[in-house]
C-alpha cells in the first residue's frame, strides 16, 4: 500500500475552543490511484492534504508511505521526503515570474542529491511530457493560464514523485482550459502516476477514479465515481 493513515487526529486550540480538523481518519490509497477529496470549507480536507504532503504533523495516529513511517520524522527527514517522493501543483501556479519555464521545472532538482547534475534534461523532459516542449524559455507573463498550470505540473513531476497532489489545479482556468488539464492528469494516471486531488467541484472530482468526501474532519463516504453520487 503506497498510503497507509490509521487514527488520524489533527486538533487545533483557537482561544479556548479546541477544532477537530481530523477526527479519527483511517485511509489506504494503493499506487497509480486517481483520487478526489471533496469537502465544504472546515471539513477537514486541507488538513488532510497538508498531511499527506509533509506539510503539517498530525496530533496523533500514524501514516505510512511506501512502507516509511513519516509521521514521526524530523524535519529534514520530512523536508527530503517532500522534495524527493512528493509533487505539489497548486491552484495559484506558484511559478517564478522572472524565470524562463525551464529553470521553474528545474526548481525542485536544485535541492535532490540525485538531480542536480541532470536537471536541465530532465526539466526537458517533463516539459514535454506536459506538451510545452515549444515554451521552454518562455516566461509565466508569456504563457497562458493552462500553459502555467502544466508548467507547474511539470515541476511536479520532475523528481518522479511517488504521489502527485493537486489542491484545486483547475480553480484559476475556465471551463475549457480545465478540461485540458484534466486531460492530462488522465494520461499522466494512464501511464501510472498515482494522483490525489482537493476540490470542491464534483464534475471535476468525476475525473478520478475514487471520490473521498469529508465533513467534519472525518471520512464521509469513500467510493468508485461510478458509485458516487456526486458523479452521477
């Protein structure tokens, strides 16, 4: 199992009211999964997304990745895990604006101990692997808002991460340009790449394969789209 949460606990302590962002969440997510996590605001779904991306530490319980358990890792330990096993696209893009396309992919390489002396093919690689072989040397401010999110998909994908995480990668593009991107992610999971999704928009969580919804930091239902009602 690539992703292993048991028990999850995540509690936060605003004034003197304590928040259960995640109140007993236990998940498997097997390897070349296409995954949505879907929630309202407050139920839970950031969380979980920020602890599965290394980004924040749970309260208690444990997860498991690729058979490590990083729950308990120091922080370099984490900050390692995070460059090397996990890619991040964001809603936002998140790209350096005076960077040419190419050197924003090569970003996470800079701090791979295996990287860094092939970054520059391999930031080809990726781009191409996006469909933007023809914008390497593009900058953000000469690339369209599909064109940024693949560069941003690219640099995701350039350390050959075990998990790809999307926190709402369509929520800046119109309808067209994110059928595009959804596009994309179908084949990048086609060829194998496991992916795991925040939204809010249940036509887009119908893309993936399995629809995890959340409310008040617990799993809600978990289910094939095919199942799911928010695909019907």
């Amino acid at each position: 199992m690539l992703i292993r949460l048991r028990h999850m606990f995540k509690h936060y302590t605003v004034g003197v009211e304590q928040i259960r962002a995640l109140d007993g969440v236990d998940l498997d997510i097997a390897a070349n999964e296409y995954v949505a996590i879907m929630g309202s605001s407050g139920s839970g779904k950031s969380t979980l997304m920020n602890i599965l991306g290394c980004l924040d530490r749970p309260t208690a319980g444990s997860y498991e990745l690729d058979g490590h358990l990083v729950s308990n890792m120091s922080a370099g330990r984490l900050s390692r895990v995070r460059n090397e096993r996990i890619g991040f696209v964001f809603q936002s893009f998140e790209l350096l604006p005076r960077a040419t396309a190419a050197k924003n992919v090569e970003l996470p390489l800079i701090y791979s101990r295996d990287g860094w002396f092939a970054r520059r093919t391999r930031a080809r690689s990726a781009l191409k692997t996006v469909g933007l072989a023809d914008r390497m040397r593009h900058r953000p401010n000469q690339l369209s808002g599909g064109q940024k999110q693949r560069v941003a998909i690219a640099r995701a994908l350039v350390n050959r991460p075990a998990i790809l995480l999307a926190d709402e990668p369509t929520g800046n593009l119109d309808s067209a340009t994110s059928e595009e991107i959804l596009a994309l992610f179908a084949k990048l999971h086609h060829d194998g790449q496991t992916i795991i999704m925040v939204t809010h928009e249940a036509d887009v969580a119908r893309h993936a394969r399995r629809i995890i919804r959340m409310k008040d930091g617990k799993v809600l239902s978990d289910l094939p789209v095919e199942k799911d009602p928010v695909a019907a």
